[in-house]
C-alpha cells in the first residue's frame, strides 16, 4: 500500500511538472478525438385504472466526436480558441407496451463550431465557457435493424448549444471535458407533442501543435 501512495504521488509530481500553459502569444493548432454521450431527457406514461399502459423514456446515447481547434494565447491566463468538430448526438428510446419494449436511436450528426474562452486558473488546468452553433448533417432513425431518414420536417437544420468545461494540458497532450447545454431545440414539433434538444457531454483527448 504503501508503495502504491508512493507510486501516485510520483505520478502526480510528474503531470504537474510536465502540465504546461503556452506562452503569451503562441497560435496553437489542436486536433482531437473522443466520445459524446447524448439525450433529448423525455418520458411519458399512459396509465389505465392505476396501472400503465405504455410508457417512453429517453436514454444517453453514445457517439464519437472529432475535429480541431485553433487557439491564440492572448494572456497568460486568456486563450480565445475555434473550432470545426464532427460530432454525434441524439438520443434512445425505449417503448413499452403490454409488457414488450421496443428500443429506437434517434442519431442526429452535426458540423459545429464551437468558439470558446479558454480561462487558465492553474499551470495547465483551463476552465472554458463559449458558445457552440450546429448545423445538421444528417438525421436517421433506427428500429431494430432498420435505419431509415427522419422527416425533413422533424429535424431542424440548425441548433445551438453552450459548451461549459474543463481541460488539463501535460507534455502537450490535452485531455478536455465539456457539457453542451441546449438553447434551441433539435426537433420540430413531434408527435409526442413536444420538441426536442440535445443535452451532449463530451470527453476527448488531443495534442498541441504550438507556433
């Protein structure tokens, strides 16, 4: 045991050693990869004489999330940064019916761009807030194993979101976090009589290219 606090200790001197700030005035250029886990956070219940029915819910579904971002170290603690990133999102459904549950995936992909404050408050460790449009590239439904196109009329070409997070940089790899929270809504009017948004976490790994 005792080897082991030992052990993280030495790591933890090391990342902190090797964790990095850029220099004021260093234009970086950030290619980077990971996951996104998305929800539209619906449920609906049909009950008869005390019992349900039916009922839908909505759960996170897994996608990936990939692109780049060009940074600009104005300050010490300020990098105003841009993005282009690929990014899945959308939702599960699960049906319930006469005790049968039918399972369905919504995915809806997007080009976004998010534009972000960069706010360094340790050597390395930035907190980040910004704004994120996103403009569809395609919607699909999927039951079973059957995928078809969702109604034009569904879907909303455009969406915008705000990325609220967190990153640490070490030897010039980056690992980020980040929540995008919904300000429009990704669906039209459906028929469960409500629209939808898309409320995406993202966690990716990438590498500073400094110039």
């Amino acid at each position: 045991m005792k080897k082991l606090l030992l052990a993280l200790a030495a790591l933890t001197v090391a990342l902190g050693m090797n964790a990095q700030t850029p220099e004021k005035g260093t234009l970086m250029l950030r290619p980077m990869a990971g996951i996104s886990i998305s929800t539209w956070n619906y449920s609906q219940e049909l009950t008869f004489g005390g019992e349900t029915v039916s009922s839908l819910k909505s759960n996170a579904k897994a996608g990936f999330t990939g692109g780049a971002e060009f940074g600009f170290q104005a300050l010490k603690w300020l990098q105003p940064s841009v993005g282009l990133f690929y990014q899945q999102q959308g939702s599960k459904f699960n049906l319930t019916q006469n005790g049968e549950t039918q399972d369905s995936k919504e995915n809806f992909n997007y080009l976004t761009v998010p534009v972000l404050a960069n706010f360094y408050v340790a050597n390395g460790l930035a907190l980040k807030v910004g704004v994120m449009p996103g403009f569809l590239l395609s919607a699909k439904e999927t039951i079973g194993d059957l995928t078809s196109d969702i109604n034009k009329d569904l879907s909303e070409n455009f969406q915008m979101q705000i990325p609220v997070g967190i990153s640490y940089e070490f030897c010039k790899f980056i690992v980020d976090a980040r929540v995008n929270i919904p300000v429009t809504k990704c669906t039209g009017q459906t028929n469960f009589d409500t629209a939808f948004d898309n409320l995406t976490f993202a966690v990716s790994l990438g590498y500073n290219f400094e110039f």
